[in-house]
C-alpha cells in the first residue's frame, strides 16, 4: 500500500512503487482531467505538481512521490486553488486558449508552477518553461498570451 497527499486529500492506493503516478490518478484515484500523452517525458500531457513544481507523472513513480504533495489539474481550479491557478483558468477562459483541450491540463499545469516562481515572465522565460508541453493544435502563441494576462490578474 503506497500513500499519497492528492490535491489535499489522503489516499492510499494499493500499487506497485514502479507504477507511474499517471496510472494511479487516472485508474486507481480517478482523476482524468491528467492526459496520458506520450508515457516517456516528452509531451507534457501527464503534467501535474510535486510540491508545487512541474513534473511529468507518466515518469514519477508511486513509490517516489513519498510525502510530497500532488496536485492536478482538478486541484488547480478546484474550490482549493491557490491564486496561481484561479488566474490561470480566468486568462485561459478569456482567451479562449483551449482548442482539443487535449494537452491543456498539462500546459495549465506548467504555466501556474512558471507563475508560482517567476511573478512577471518575460516571452523568453514562458517559452523555457513551456517548451515541454507540446500542442497538436498549436495553441501556443494564446498560451504565452494567456499567461501573461494571468501575470497581470495576480498583480491586480
Ligand atoms: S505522457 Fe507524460 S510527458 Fe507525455
Ligand atoms: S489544444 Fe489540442 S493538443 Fe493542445
């Protein structure tokens, strides 16, 4: 039995300590707003937060995360969120960034940790910071808008 601190939740889940994180939100905890992209690191997609930073879940295992706290995407603009993610899903609802949806819990997910850390991003700041989350639909240049609106929202 593995324990985890989800989105502020206890849970204990009965997995293997191999068993990516991916697997044990979406199969065992429930959680399917966290996408299953590419399994190896490369797309972004499985994006959620171990103690506030940014990191791929399809590549950190169960055993791994001990006492760190996860949040996912439903966290993020839960009835918990933190100011981060409040204003991350107001800019991504003005801008109407989202076009499949499929990659933007993952790229919600980066650009609040990006926030959490760096209050006024620069062009070249969000592009290092995104350059992990990859869009079929190519919705970039309205996700490095919508994070600088979402900059703006937490300076107001
Ligand atoms: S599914 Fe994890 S980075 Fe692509
Ligand atoms: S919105 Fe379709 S993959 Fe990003």
């Amino acid at each position: 039995m593995i324990k985890l601190n989800i989105n502020g939740e206890a849970r204990s889940v009965d997995v293997d300590a191999d068993t990516p994180l991916l697997w044990v939100i979406r199969d065992d905890i429930g959680l399917t707003g966290t996408k299953f992209g590419c399994g190896q690191a490369l797309c972004g997609a499985c994006t959620v937060h171990m103690d506030g930073q940014a990191v791929r879940s399809c590549q950190t295992m169960a055993g791994d995360v001990g006492d760190a706290k996860i949040v996912t995407i439903e966290g993020l603009v839960g009835a918990d969120a933190s100011k981060e993610g409040k204003a991350v899903q107001a800019a991504w609802r003005a801008l109407d960034v989202v076009q499949c949806g499929y990659c933007q819990s993952g790229q919600m997910m980066s650009a609040a940790a990006l926030l959490s850390e760096n209050k006024k991003p620069t062009d070249d700041d969000i592009d290092a910071a995104m350059s992990g989350n990859v869009c079929r639909c190519a919705t970039y240049h309205r996700v490095r808008a919508a994070i600088h609106d979402a900059a703006k929202r937490l300076e107001a």
